[in-house]
C-alpha cells in the first residue's frame, strides 16, 4: 500500500500541475468560492453509459424513421457461395489473400483464381456496414454536437474571455468554477468516453488510429484542464471543435439519402468553418493564448508545458485532416469526388462486381438474364 501511495503523491504532486508558490489547498473551495476536483470527473463515466443508452433508442426511434423519411436504402448485397475452405480462410487468416493464397484457394475451393476473388470481394462487401447503420451513427453525433454547440455559445456567450482572451489566465489558477462550465464539461467528458466505448463497433474508417488518438487526447485533456483548473481557455476549445463537427455530420446523413447536391454544399461550408476554426483561429488565438499568456503572470512549469502538448497533438490532427478535406473540396468543385475522404471509406473494397456467368447463372445460384456486357472467365 506505502508503494501505492507514494505514486500517488508523487502524480499529484502540486509542483508539476501548479504554479510555483501554490499548492492543492489553495485551490479548496473558500469564502464562497468553488474549484473544480478531480473527483467530479467520476461522474462522467455513468453519463458515456446513459449516452449509450440514450443513443441506442435514438438510433430506433428517430433515426430510423429519419432514414426511412429521407429515403435511405441499403443496396443489395449477394451472398457468396457457400465454400467451407474458403470462409475458413476469411475467418482465419485474411480477408485479403495473397497471389500465392489465391492458388492454393483455388484448388482447395475447386474455384477459377477469378472466382475465388471475387467470392472474397463479395464476401467483404457482407461484413460492410450498411448505408442505414452509417445514417444512424451519423444523426446521433449530429444531434450531439449541434446541441452542445448551441449549449456552449450560451455558456460563453456572456464572458469576457470570450471576447478578450487576456481575461482567460487573468487571476489563474484561481478562478471560481461555475456551474454552467459543470455541466459543459461533464457533459462532454462523457460523450467522448461513450464514443471511445463505442468505437471498435461502429463503423470503421479509413482514419480509425486518427480517431482512437483523437478521443485519447480529448478526454486527457478534457480531464486535465478540469482537474488544474483550465477550465476557461478548455471551454474555448469545446466550443471551437463543435462549431464544425455537426455540418461534417449533417453532410453525411445528406450524402447516405443521395442527397449528393445539399451534401456537396453544407460539406463546403464544413470545409470553410473547420478551415477558420482549426487551422486559423485553434493556432493563433488559442495556441498563441496558452503558450504565452500564463507566462506573463508566472514561469513556466510541468503542467504548463504537458498543457501545450496535448493541445499540439489536436492541432497536428487537425493539419492532417485539413488535408484531406481540402482534396475532398478540390474534388467537389471539379466534380470528381468518389469517396468521403475525411472519414467515410471503409476497409474493404469499394466494388461490388457480379460473379463470372455460368451457364446463364452466377455461382451464388441467382439466375440472371444473358448479357453481352458480362463476359464468362
């Protein structure tokens, strides 16, 4: 237990998280003041499981009408041939064989090396999620963020560090923890844990370890701006990530209807707020803001500079993903967009070709209608 209890003082040690001079009793609520704990972030591991539950209705009951309302339709998707050898490989091995395995398959399977290609594309294409599933995902995390959006605009609104960031470190890290910032926070704190808990069963996309890194670095620094008291400059950079998050959102639920025209425009405007927000305003207002302004009334320490890495971790994803929106918008505006990009291409094929024509059938045993355009292998 005395091994335990030394890590523990030695992380909570208030030298590395505060100010020289000041300690963690400093920061005790007094003469009718009230700082934010450690302890209340626990809560924020029931409200991630009441996000679950809430979302696992919402999916039911508004989603899916939603869907239905604007006509979204999963596509067709042929079962492969039943092949014990071949599903044994799929299960075992790989969902993407090799040159070599291609061969060795085919005698197990008594399959052409074309066949058995495409009964694994076709295979894949069964375990690919479906447009409706991809549709409900996306209006939850709309509704989430477009709400949290508007409820941070409120809880900002009305402060002076909204409009005046040297107010944000202005008497810090003394600064009274009001219950609108609370609620802001925890709220938040638990959508991101519920997202983390869900991640390994939505879908999976082409920026999955982008994303995984991303809520690791969120919640962190969530967590850590709440437990030192960064309360203010941590709900400036909520709010900045909210404001594009539900177009991103509502542009793929567009997108999943075929709506391709209303998906093609809110994703511009996306394109231009999450340029503004994250590659304008995140470096050189709030960067600017935390790197140099706590200066001015201490030195620098530990948390300081922890503080400022974990925000440079967000900026280093944002660069990343204003990578691949501005390819995304290049391909809007000369009408060769095939793909989301940004955070929509899953980890299988894209094609979903017909098997080779035999004897006026494909080899799954669907009777199809003799066709010039198909040839046989």
């Amino acid at each position: 237990m005395w091994m335990l209890q030394t890590i523990y003082d030695c992380f909570w040690w208030h030298r590395l998280w505060l100010p020289v001079g000041l300690t963690w009793e400093d920061l005790q609520d007094k003469e009718g003041r009230t700082y934010a704990k450690a302890s209340d972030l626990y809560i924020t591991i029931p409200f991630a499981f009441i996000f679950l539950i809430v979302r696992y209705f919402f999916e039911i009951y508004v989603a899916t009408p939603l869907a239905q309302i604007l006509g979204v339709k999963d596509k067709v998707k042929l079962r492969p041939a039943h092949n014990p050898a071949l599903e044994a490989f799929y299960a075992s091995n790989s969902k993407h064989p090799k040159q070599g395995d291609l061969e060795s398959l085919s005698k197990a399977s008594k399959f052409t090396v074309r066949q058995v290609e495409r009964w694994f594309r076709r295979r894949r294409n069964q375990d690919r999620p479906s447009l409706q599933k991809k549709f409900r995902e996306a209006s939850w995390r709309f509704t989430f963020y477009l709400i949290a959006f508007i409820a941070g605009m409120a809880v900002l609104i009305d402060k002076p560090w909204f409009y005046d960031l040297g107010e944000v470190y202005k008497g810090f890290p003394k600064q009274s923890m009001l219950p609108s910032q609370y609620w802001y926070y925890m709220i938040e704190l638990g959508f991101y844990w519920s997202l983390l808990f869900r991640i390994a069963f939505d879908v999976k996309r082409k920026d999955f370890k982008e994303q995984v890194i991303h809520h690791v670095a969120t919640i962190l620094l969530i967590s850590f701006s709440w437990c030192a008291n960064y309360i203010r400059v941590g709900t400036l950079v909520l709010a900045i990530h909210d404001s594009s998050d539900f177009l991103l959102e509502s542009a793929k639920m567009f997108n999943y209807a075929g709506w391709k025209q209303m998906c093609n425009n809110i994703f511009v405007v996306f394109a231009v707020v999450f340029i503004i927000t994250r590659i304008i305003i995140f470096p050189f207002w709030i960067l600017h803001c935390n790197w140099f302004y706590p200066r001015v009334h201490y030195p620098a320490f530990f948390g300081y500079y922890f503080f400022n890495v974990l925000l440079w971790i967000l900026q280093c994803l944002h660069i990343f993903w204003a990578y691949l929106i501005l390819g995304m918008a290049h391909k809007f505006l000369t009408g060769k967009l095939e793909q989301d990009e940004r955070s929509d291409r899953d980890e299988t094929d894209l094609t979903d070709e017909e098997e080779p024509i035999k004897n006026g059938t494909v080899s799954n045993g669907h009777s199809v209608q003799n066709n010039n355009h198909h040839k046989a292998d």
